[in-house]
C-alpha cells in the first residue's frame, strides 16, 4: 500500500505533551489540508513525521508503505520519499543553493547512484524557469539573506528537484505576494502531479484557491477534531476556530448526559 500513516500519534516535547492522539492517513495522490490555531501541534507534527530527534513519540506509530518508520533517521526517511519544506528555514552560510540541492537529491535517491552535474544543472534550470526564478539564485548561499518568499520559493524548488513521494508543507504560503503565491501554488501542482502525497499546513484559505485539497482537517490541542473538504476551510475562513471549538465542547456536553 503507497500511503503514510499516522497512527493515534502521541508526541512529546521537553516533557509537554503536544500531540494527544493524531490518527491520519495520506494515499500518495492525495492533498490534506491542515488547519489549526497557532499551538495546536501542527509544526510538531510535522517535526514528528520527520524525526527530529528533539520530539520524543510517547506512543503510536508512523507508518509509510505499511512499514514503521520511527527507527529511521531524518535522512534515512528522505531516502524513503519523505519531504519537509520547514516553517522557518535554516540559512547556511558557504553552501549554495545548487550545491546543496544536488547533495540532498544524491541522498535522496542514493539507488540510482549520483547525478551527473550537467545533467542535474539541466533539470534545476528547467525547474527554476517554472518556478520563475532567476538563474542566478542557485548561487546564492542556502536560505542567506532570502527574503521570506525567495525563502519559501526555493523550498518549492526542492520539492520539484527532489521528486519525493510524500512532502510536508508547514507554511508555505506565508509571507507570499499574490504573485508568488500563485508560482509556488503552481510548483506544488505540479508536484502533485507526479503521484504525490501532499500534507499542506497553513493558516490561510487563500492557498487552497490554487492547491486544492482533497481533505481538510482542524487541529485543535494535539488532534484531528474535525475533517471535511474545501468547504470546510472556506467556513473557518469566514467563522474562525471558536465554532470547532464549541461545537466539540456541545459534543462532549451531550456524551456526558
Ligand atoms: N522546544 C519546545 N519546548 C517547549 N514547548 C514547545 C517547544 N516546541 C514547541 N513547543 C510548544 O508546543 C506547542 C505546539 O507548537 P507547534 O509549533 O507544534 O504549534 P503550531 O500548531 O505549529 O503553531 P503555529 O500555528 O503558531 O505555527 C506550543 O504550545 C509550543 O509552545
Ligand atoms: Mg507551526
């Protein structure tokens, strides 16, 4: 089975629980769409799947292609297809944007052995004219100096260089111009469709005008409290998260009962 599969995860950090129980599946092919106020666990999350080392999984399982993954290292899930475009990218001083690329799509794809150079620089040119971005932007240092849509732009070029199987968007959408909204909208289309499993964290319905979800889920305090469609992040978008809120609150008012 080609999915990745979060199974009643509980996540904690520095002792403090985050994640209470998140169940989730993601069918390679499939956009989700998270949505959750600020807290709620949704970077966590993310961290998680990734396995940085500083989130410790208290119980539950991650499973990718029906196999437990919680053993593996972040660059050993890399080689597995995994992706996370981070929220707040590191910069890395002396190592270029196309030196760093072509090392993390080597590690990622260490069965058909190394990339020729000039055909990886092919592939990143056509990759950086879709995503209207300026040549010599792959010399740049990693991340230094990039403003906060170059920061976000270039993510997106990693998503199309690095052709995973499953990428975690945590905010991608954040400090984008309308424009470069659009661009990175139309790289993650793209992406998409070369069979990808999408698990797209924002804040905002506006990016899913362009990406759209198959599902969206909110999370509230360390859980998937309600899923739906589009329409879903449209009335938050207009309500906010106070109605998910009290309608769980009723809920459990009328369980108690
Ligand atoms: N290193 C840490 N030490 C202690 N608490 C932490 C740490 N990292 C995260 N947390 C806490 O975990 C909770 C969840 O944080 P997380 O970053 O996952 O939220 P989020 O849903 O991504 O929020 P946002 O929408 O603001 O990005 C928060 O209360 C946060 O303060
Ligand atoms: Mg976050």
């Amino acid at each position: 089975m080609s999915d990745l599969e979060l199974l009643n995860l509980h996540v904690s950090i520095d002792g403090k629980k985050i994640l209470k129980g998140l169940t989730l599946t993601i069918k390679q092919g499939e956009t989700h769409a998270i949505m959750g106020p600020n807290g709620s666990g949704k970077s966590t999350l993310s961290n998680a799947i990734m396995g940085n080392p500083k989130y410790s999984i208290d119980s539950g399982d991650i499973l990718l292609d029906g196999t437990s993954i919680l053993s593996l290292t972040p660059n050993q899930r890399a080689e597995k297809g995994l992706f996370l475009a981070f929220q707040y990218p590191q910069e890395i001083s002396g190592v270029s944007l196309a030196y760093f690329l072509r090392n993390a799509y080597n590690a990622s794809h260490p069965q058909n052995g190394k990339i020729p150079v000039m055909e990886f620089h092919k592939k990143l040119q056509e990759k950086m004219k879709q995503l209207k971005m300026d040549p010599s932007f792959a010399d740049r240092y990693l991340n230094e100096g990039f403003s906060g849509g170059e920061k976000k732009r270039s993510e997106i070029l990693q998503l199309a260089m690095l052709e995973p199987r499953y990428a975690i968007l945590d905010e991608t959408d954040s400090g984008l111009d309308i424009d470069a909204l659009k661009t990175v909208s139309e790289g993650i289309n793209l992406a998409a469709k070369n069979k990808l499993g999408i698990l797209l964290i924002t804040h905002y319905q506006r990016i899913l005008r362009f990406v759209k979800p198959d599902f969206v889920h909110v999370m509230v305090d360390g859980r998937i409290v309600k899923s739906g469609t589009s329409s879903l992040a449209e009335k938050l978008e207009k309500k906010g998260y106070e109605w998910v809120i009290e309608e769980l609150k009723e809920k459990a008012a009328k369980n108690r009962k």
